[in-house]
C-alpha cells in the first residue's frame, strides 16, 4: 500500500498536521479525547476511540481543512489515536 509522508494517504497526514498544529483544533481534538473517561470502564476500553472520533466530527465547525482535505472518521480517528499515544 502506497503512504504519503509516513500516514494512509495524503488526506489523513493532512487532517493530522491540521490537528497537531492548530491550536484550537488540537485543543478541541484534546478535549474530546479527555472525555472518554466519563464512559464507564467496560465501554472505555472497546469504544473509547470511536467516542473520541464522533464527539469531533459532530461538534468540527467545517467539512475540510483549509486546503482541501476532507475529515472522515477514519482519517480523524487515526489523528486523535497519533495524539493518545503522545
């Protein structure tokens, strides 16, 4: 499978350099994250990931990044995974 810089494609580096280097979108993608807490501890553990990903795409002000890459769960989902492991 061809990899762009490293990541699945160009849209999901691009969503991820986006999230990592935008100040108020990291900090909404960390907010996100912090909330799997509040799930209780069975469900943390399966779904905690997808919550984070579905709290971000339902609250994200817009459909793309500024240059064009279009968020979809996946690509979001691996950024906010990028940012767990830090």
């Amino acid at each position: 499978m061809k990899t762009y810089n490293g990541h699945r494609s160009w849209n999901s580096w691009n969503i991820s350099l986006w999230i990592s280097n935008e100040e108020p979108l990291y900090r909404f993608a960390l907010d996100c994250i912090a909330k799997i807490q509040y799930l209780p501890p069975t469900r943390r553990a399966k779904r905690g990931l997808r919550y984070a990903t579905n709290l971000f795409m339902n609250d994200m002000g817009g459909t793309k990044t500024p240059d064009g890459a279009i968020y979809n769960h996946l690509s979001v989902k691996l950024a906010l995974q990028c940012l767990m492991e830090d």
